[in-house]
C-alpha cells in the first residue's frame, strides 16, 4: 500500500470571557468584524455569540499545523485583548449560566433554536474538532467503522468539562453529556458507504436535516471533502493539547490506512459495547474501566490508552510526531491529568469556583506553548 500522510484541519471553538469577572460575555458579532481583514474565513462565529470558533488552513503535516495554530491562536488573543476579552479553552464554563447568553442571530441557528428549543439553548458548549485527510472519500465509512472503537480513549485524553452553572457535575466531560441530547450525535452506527448516503439523502429529503453537516456524531465523513472529522473532544486549554490530540487522529488514521493490505487488528465494533466504554470515559475520564467484553475483562483507561499510542508509534515516526505521542504518554502517567482534573484539584483546593475560571483563562491566554503538563494555578 503506497503510503501517504494525511493533512490536517484544526477547528478551536473559544469561550469569551469578561477578564475581570471570569465570566461569559457576548462579544463575538464585535470580534469577528475587527478580525475579518486579519483572519478572512479562518475566524467564526457559532450558534452563542460567547464562542468564536478558529479554523486553520488545511496542514500538510503536524509540523505545519503546529505552526499554523501557535500563530492563528496568537493573533486571536491580541485582537480579543484590544476588546478587554479574554479567552478560556474548556468543554464548558465553571459558572456561567446557559440562560443569561445571546443567541448569534443566523437563520440557520434560529431555526436549530426552534426546532430543538431548550436542548440548543442549554448548548454552551465547547469543542474541538479534528479532521484528517483521507485519499478518497470512499475510504471514510471504513475507516470510522474501525475509528469508533477508540472514541471513548480520545474522550478521556481530552475530559474538560466537570462544572455546570457553578457545581461540579461528578463528570470529567459534561460537554458530551449535554451534546448526547441532541439528535444523531454520539458514536456512529455501522453503516456501509451506500447506507449512509441513503440515510443522509433520506433526511434531508424529509427535511430533517439541511445537508450533511446535520449529521452530528462524534466522527463523521465530512460531506464534501475527503477527510474523516473527530467531533468527540472536549475544547482543551493549552496549545500543547491540541496538537497532541490532533497527531493522535492523525497517527490513527495512518495506521489504519497502512494495515488495510494486513489483517485488520481484532476490534469490537458493537455499538451497545461502546456506549458502555464512551459512558465510563465521560464519567471517570482517564480514572475509568474500560470494558473488554470479549475477554471479560476491566482494564484501566490509562492503561488501554498506553496501547493505543503502542498501536501508533510506528506511524507517529513516520508523522514526525513523536514528540506529541511522547506528550500524551507524560499526561497519563502525571498524577495531576487532564484539564478535568486539574479544574477539580483548584476547586478542591480553595472552594472556589471563579478561581478555577481565572485559572483556565491564565493559561489559555498564555503566550509560552512549551509549558510542561501541571496543575492550574492561582490568580494572584
């Protein structure tokens, strides 16, 4: 199999935030329009105007795309601080409250408003989401069908979500929680290429959806361009993070392009089963059990994600993406883990929630990309 290295597409969606008060504003309709001869098309708005959404240019490799979000991200927090915003990257915020948020006036969001009406309006949430080029769109159902089994590792790898209007939720993702309400999200069923399109041609003929991009799950094949997109992470704090997790979907996919000429590695593909595993992931985050039904056996997330990065290190070299793998390994084995845990271990630590936004904004808006995983810190 002639091999290849999948490009990459990076989508960050932000919170904005009042620096002084920690807490949600909506500025974005102001942002976008100071920031549109600067960014063009790389900077959007979303369905709340207390998110701006960052999409980099299509990365041939994680070097570029290292490259590509360090100064995309850079420029967006010197033109967030013109306006006295800043930015914090989390799944949600530690206190904000869902019903005091603008909507962004679209016609598609209004309509998304009316047609699910509380569930949309309770969606301040946040994500990031990765897609992967593949050399032909024929190849993505394939490719996610084999994908799938390892959503609930890539969810724990980026838990970042445990508040919720003030309270911690006992989640280390309550993004995904809330994102479980809404039609056609989640893990994706096991669909050929034929079946698929005749279920998305059969929505949107119906009406139900408007085109492909209805189609919510937490990876999908994007409708018009031959990539594979992870929807399943949570929005993580640090640069480091995103990068990481993105070589890690590019790794993966790499890896399973190169086996497709060698027997495919023993996956268990049941839906029910990964639900079981996504839901212990959303939960404990990198403290969960991630079930082997075959085996019957419970086996560590930490563990479990330990072979998956095993599974892709040949791949990673080939990447040049060594040093992100690497990362991942160090976050595992730090006893301080996720932005989940760290949120928790400020909380814990001083019983106060608006810390824990000072904090996350800090290290969002931090200029150094080359900080080693460690805990939040206090505002001084």
């Amino acid at each position: 199999m002639k091999s290849y290295v999948p490009s990459l597409g990076i989508e960050q969606e932000f919170q904005l935030v009042d620096p002084r008060t920690g807490n949600l504003c909506s500025r974005s309709r102001r942002i976008l329009a100071r920031g549109k001869g600067i960014f063009g098309e790389r900077l959007k708005e979303e369905s709340k105007q207390c998110c701006i959404e960052l999409v980099s240019n299509v990365c041939p490799t994680i070097a570029d795309a290292r490259t590509e979000i360090q100064r995309l991200t850079s420029l967006l927090k010197s033109l967030v601080a013109e306006e006295n915003v800043s930015l914090i990257g989390a799944g949600t915020h530690p206190y904000a409250r869902w019903q005091e948020q603008e909507v962004t006036p679209r016609e598609h969001y209004l309509q998304l408003e009316d047609e699910l009406q509380d569930l949309e309006r309770e969606l301040v949430i946040y994500g990031l989401h990765v897609h992967v080029g593949i050399p032909m769109k024929s190849m993505a159902l394939p490719l996610i069908q084999q994908l799938s089994h390892w959503l609930p590792h890539l969810l724990a790898l980026s838990t970042n979500s445990p508040f919720w209007e003030g309270q911690p939720t006992g989640y280390k993702s309550y993004r995904a929680n809330l994102w479980r309400t809404v039609p056609r999200t989640g893990i994706p069923p096991v669909l050929t290429a034929n079946a698929f399109h005749e279920y998305t041609d059969e929505l949107i003929a119906m009406q139900c959806i408007e085109n492909g991009k209805g189609i919510f799950w937490d990876i999908r094949p994007h409708p018009s361009f031959p990539t594979v997109e992870f929807r399943v992470f949570d929005m993580p704090s640090t640069i480091q993070d995103v990068i990481a997790l993105a070589a890690l979907c590019q790794a993966l996919v790499t890896k399973l392009y190169q086996l497709q000429s060698r027997p495919e590695p023993n996956l268990d593909l049941s839906r029910s089963y990964l639900e079981e595993n996504y839901w212990q992931a959303m939960r404990y985050g990198l403290d969960a059990q991630v079930i082997n039904f075959e085996r019957r056996q419970r086996l560590p997330m930490r563990a479990v994600i330990h072979q998956l990065l095993d599974f892709v290190a040949d791949a990673a070299v080939d990447l040049g993406s060594e040093a992100e793998i690497a990362y991942l390994r160090r976050l595992l084995e730090s006893p301080e883990g996720t932005g989940a845990d760290r949120q928790l271990a400020l909380y814990r630590k001083t019983g106060d929630i608006q810390q824990v936004a000072y904090a996350l904004m800090d290290q969002t808006m931090a200029k150094s990309v080359s900080e080693p995983v460690g805990a939040l810190t206090l505002k001084s």
